[in-house]
C-alpha cells in the first residue's frame, strides 16, 4: 500500500474509517457514529414509506389504488397518540361498496 | 324552542394518515358517484360520503369536479 501523502491517496481518504488511523484519534468516534446513523436512520426512512405508506404503490398497473386495499385499523404511524388502532371499524353509517 | 345541532367532521381515516388529506377528498368525491351509480340515484347513506367530502374537499374543486362530470370530462372512473 502507497504511504505517499499526496491528496487523494488512499491513505487520506480512508483517513478515520479505517481501525488502524481511527485508533490515534478516538475522539472522533462520536462524530461518525452520529453521521453514518442519521445517514442510515434516513435511508431506512424512506425505505419504511416506500414499504409501508398506503398511497404507495410498487407496480402501478397492476395496483392502482393501493390504499384501498388497507384494512380499517390499519396503524401506519409509529407512536399513535391518543388513537385505539385495534378497536377502529368504519363508521357506522358509511355504505359498504 | 332552540334546536340542538349536531356537529361533528369527517372521521379519522386510516388510508390517509398524514397531514395530505387530498386523496381522501379525492376518494370520498369518487365514492359517492360511485354509491350512487352502484346503489341508484335515492340510497339516502349515500350522503355519508357527500358530507365528508363536503368538509374535506375545497370549495372550487368540488366546483369544478361537478362541472366536469356534467360535461363528461370527469378523471376518475365512476
């Protein structure tokens, strides 16, 4: 492996991702696991909204109004408040068709 | 003798729980031509949907939806 200091030597580029530079400098260690986790808390964001948001459909032909095909207590979001998901029907006076 | 009003809005759905209620005016506006057409022109339930999308829906949409279904341009299928 190259130990040249030039810009863009593998060395500088890997510099505190790798064990090895990381461990001289510990301290950086917060800073990265604070970046790389919002990046992945992010990414896991929108994958959870391409999965499981119910105005998302993967194949448009074959599903077009995919939210129709959600259930009535269908609970899409994490903390739910003051909302009872198990215990939701329709309204009563709603026509079934 | 004062009459007792009844107040209330469109139920919490749970096909659209974020705060983009378009698609629930939308859908409410399609299912009560839909009742209509499927249940015929006096099924008085019915008119569940037309108060929710009554409440949700902005006034020129509803406008302008009417105005297309009578002059058969209307986008959704009914």
């Amino acid at each position: 492996m190259s130990t040249t200091a030039h810009a863009f030597s593998t060395e500088r580029r890997l510099w505190g991702l790798t064990q090895k530079s990381l461990a001289k400098h510990y301290s950086i260690a917060p800073m990265l696991f604070l970046g790389f986790g919002g990046l992945f808390c992010g990414l896991a964001y929108l994958a959870r909204i391409a999965v499981k948001h119910p105005e998302i459909s993967w194949m448009h032909d074959a599903n077009m109004f995919p939210w129709m095909k959600v259930p009535c207590n269908y609970q899409y979001k994490i903390n739910s408040g003051s909302l009872n998901y198990p215990v939701m029907v329709w309204p009563a006076d709603r026509p079934r068709i | 003798m004062s009459e007792t009003y009844v107040t209330k809005t469109a139920a919490f759905d749970v096909r659209f729980p974020n705060a983009n209620q378009t698609k629930n005016c939308w859908q409410n506006y399609v299912d009560y031509h839909r009742c209509h057409k499927i249940k015929g022109e006096s099924y008085e339930p019915c008119e569940y949907f037309k108060r929710v999308y009554r409440s949700m829906c902005p006034n020129e949409w509803i406008g302008k939806w009417d105005e297309q279904i009578e002059s058969g341009t209307f986008a959704g299928k009914i």
